[in-house]
C-alpha cells in the first residue's frame, strides 16, 4: 500500500494514495499516530489504514510522508560511497574501505523530524560549505524493535568539504537545518517485489540546465537491511516511526555543488519521486 500524509485545513494526517496525486485521508491520525495505534492494537499499518480511510479518493499533494522520531544514516554501503570518501582522504584503501567491508556498519545519528523536509521544500546549504551534494538513498521506516513497515525516498544532504577537511567533522557535515529530505510516499514492504533489485536516478538542475545525472541500482549494496537495523538496534532502543538511511551509491561532482535555486530529483520507479529546491541557510 502506498501511504503518506496530506495537509487537510491546516492540519497533518495519513492518507492512502491509489495514485500518486489522490488521496483518501485518514482522519485524526498522523503518521505517526497511525504506526503507534497499529502497534498499539496489534494490526498491520496497512490493514488499519485501511479500515479508517476515507472511501472516496480527491486531488491531494503528498508532503512528509512522516515527521520521524529520529532518523539514522548507514555509510559506506555502496563501494562508489567509500572509495569517494578514501579518495578525498588522498587514499584508496583508507577508513572507508574498510567500514565498507567489515562486518559492523557505520551508523550515524542524523536528526530528528526538526531538520526534515517533506516533497518540494528547501533543503540547506550550510552557509561555511562550498561543497554541498545530495546524498539520494533508500530510507526505512522503523517501527517498534526496528520492523522494517516501509520503504521511502531521502536525500542525506551533507557538506563533503567539511567532511573532507576531517572525518571527525561528519556530525557538522551532516546535521544542520534541513538536511534530510524524505517522501513522497511511506510504501509497504508487500508493494515491493525485492527491494535489491530497484534502480534509482538522480539529477541537479539549474534552471534549463543539468548539471549532475547519475544512476545505481540497490542490487550494488553491500549490505542487507534486516543487517543495518540490527546494528542500529544493538543496545539502542530507538523509537518507533524512525527513520534508517541506507547509505548513497551515487555521487555527485564538486562541479554540481549544491547552489540556491537548484533542485534535486531522486526517482525509484516503485517508491515515486522526490524533488527539493537547495536553499542557502
Ligand atoms: O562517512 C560518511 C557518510 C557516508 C554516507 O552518508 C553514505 O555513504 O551515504
Ligand atoms: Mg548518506
């Protein structure tokens, strides 16, 4: 099922979405709400939501699918990732090669929903950053003990000069407002015949002009999921309706910098498109 939230009267709730711009608005219920009240009563997310929707479809815009409790990031999952960031490090079998390969993944804490934005909204560009590059990623969305309950699109946009001038900046890298785009649906793991095989783009825009296009497939990870959440869950009760960032297997040329006006479009034909305007902050 695919689900995702809608504005209604000023107010955020879920809604199914038959098609990606009608929706059938479940009433009183955030995301959010939906997944505690699913855990809550022992339901599917996708039975319940089903019970309390609306019959009728109408127009509606996708935002957020879910303002998550806290979102996570995987690194270095794609061998693209770690042989990029070893080769900024002036190496090519450094740090990040080996998180590639060692069995404990890298995990870092990204941000709660403060710093997320939902489909077409500003994603920042930190104002000490010259080189700032989206990051596109297939995200999980966590429930209660880490139970994957869907699959969405992100952008980890992070500031790779500031982590290029060291790696024990990544926190500054990555954090900072607005820096993780997610959307625009939340899509139900029996919607995805395999999630390794799904092919994703990305391009920069500049006006009429494409600065950056690239491509990966997840079937380039190195990683599985149900293996990133059981170390994101190691010792670490995170709450449910978080996010699990799975890492970028696309990377974008210092030439493509982030710049104020351009957009960045992450598309998996499965799980939809998402766009976002870059900001100065
Ligand atoms: O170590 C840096 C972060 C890596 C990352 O975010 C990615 O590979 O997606
Ligand atoms: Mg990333």
């Amino acid at each position: 099922m695919r689900l995702g939230q809608i504005l209604s009267n000023g107010s955020t709730i879920a809604a199914i979405f038959p098609t990606e711009d009608t929706a059938r608005p479940i009433p009183e219920h955030t995301m959010r709400d939906l997944i505690s009240r699913s855990e809550g009563e022992n339901l599917p997310l996708a039975e319940l939501a089903e019970r309390l929707a609306s019959r009728h479809a109408q127009a509606a815009t996708p935002i957020i699918p879910l303002h998550p409790c806290e979102v996570w990031g995987c690194g270095c999952t794609y061998e693209t990732s770690a042989s990029f960031r070893d080769g900024e490090q002036g190496t090519r079998d450094g740090m990040y090669a080996q998180v590639y390969r060692d069995p404990r993944p890298e995990i870092f804490f990204k941000g709660t929903s403060r710093v997320c934005v939902g489909p077409n909204q500003p994603v920042g560009i930190r104002a000490d950053s010259k080189f700032t590059a989206p990051e596109p990623e297939l995200a999980l969305v966590l429930g209660k003990q880490g139970k994957i309950l869907g699959y969405t699109l992100a952008d980890d946009v992070s500031a790779w000069d500031i982590e290029r001038e060291n790696p024990l900046y990544l926190p500054q890298s990555k954090t900072f407002n607005a820096c993780c785009s997610l959307g625009p649906f939340l899509t139900t793991p029996d919607e995805i015949q395999d999630p390794y095989t799904l092919r994703m783009t990305c391009t920069v825009t500049r006006g009429a002009t494409t600065r950056f296009q690239g491509e990966t497939s997840t079937a380039r990870l190195n990683r599985k999921f149900d293996t990133m959440v059981d170390f994101l869950i190691r010792s670490n009760n995170v709450p449910s309706a978080s996010v699990l960032l799975t890492g970028t297997g696309i990377i974008v040329t210092e030439e493509a910098a982030l710049g104020p006006g351009d957009i960045v479009t992450i598309h998996i034909p499965e799980l939809g498109t998402l766009s976002n305007p870059a900001t100065a902050l």
